[in-house]
C-alpha cells in the first residue's frame, strides 16, 4: 500500500503528463462503477494494462470509488433498466446474448449495464477534470507544500522518512 501511495506522489511531482495520472483516475471511477466478477469488469480491467496510464491512480481510484459506489447502486439499477428496456436495442441486445461468452459479461443485468454507462459517460469529465486539477497542483499547491513547516516536520518522523525516502529512490528512478 504505501508503494502505491509512494508511486502516486512520485507521479504527481514527476515529469510525467497530467493526462496519464487522469487517465488512471477515470479507469479506476469506471472499473468501480461495474460491479466486478463479471466478464465485462475483466475485459476493461485487462484492457487498461495495455493503455498509457497511471497504474497507482488507476488502482487507489478504484479501491476509493468503490467505497462509495454502492450507495449509487439504485440510481444505477435505474439508468441500466431504462437503457436495457429501449425497445429499439431489444434486437440487439438478444443477438449479443446468443453469442458464446458474451453473457458472462452480465450486460443483461441493469446495475452493470447502468455503472457502464455512466463510468463511460463520465470518463472524459474526469479525465478533464483531473488534467486541470493536477497541472493546478504542480504549478501552486506543490510547491508550497514541500516548503511548508508541517512537511518538513513530518519528515523527522520515523515512519514518514522511510516514505519519504522511498519516493526519492522512486523519484530518481523515473527520472
């Protein structure tokens, strides 16, 4: 754990582009929003290895969304029965059920169809987001916080130097 939490840090402060920490953020939101032990949370979650992002914030975005998602689950169940109701898709979404494989994928049942709409509809707002929310942070607020009296504090504490010194060696070897 405190390997991701260090990563984490290390890629905020990092030369690193804003859009690859946002962009694990999103698949993170997304893959929690779909409930896992399906074949539809696997595909993405498999398929988010193979894209250029944060692995860290991918995976502590995730762990922390999914805390919270399931007070959501109703709206969810809402937004997947109205959609998997369009009478228009009916079609469609029959063929998808005969072809082999695809039901493991739980497409069929509303609260995972509705967290993936929703974790897709809502991908590029936070990628935006937090694009504009971590080029803010490196410009303003890290600076401010590496200088301030509280950090160097923290930093004469045993268990927060053996962190601290773990992101200089990951610092250095991202670098």
């Amino acid at each position: 754990m405190i390997s991701f939490i260090a990563k984490l840090v290390v890629a905020l402060n990092s030369n690193s582009r804003p859009g690859e920490m946002a962009s694990g953020i999103a698949f993170g939101l997304l893959l929690a929003f779909i409930p896992a032990g399906n074949l539809l949370w696997l595909v993405i979650f498999i398929f988010a290895f193979f894209i250029k992002h944060n692995i860290a914030a991918l995976l502590l975005s995730m762990g922390f969304s999914r805390i919270f998602i399931s007070v959501f689950d109703p709206f969810l169940d809402k937004i997947g029965g109205f959609f998997l109701n369009i009478s228009a898709f009916q079609d469609f979404f029959t063929f998808l059920y005969n072809i082999p494989l695809i039901p493991y994928s739980n497409f069929n049942n509303t609260i995972v169809m509705g967290g993936f709409i929703l974790g897709i509809l809502l991908w590029i707002p936070v990628f935006i987001l937090f694009t504009t929310i971590i080029k803010i942070y490196r410009k303003k607020i890290a600076p401010k916080v590496a200088n301030s009296r509280f950090v160097k504090f923290l930093k004469k504490v045993p268990v927060i130097s053996k962190i601290s010194a773990s992101i200089q060696k990951l610092s250095f070897l991202v670098s």
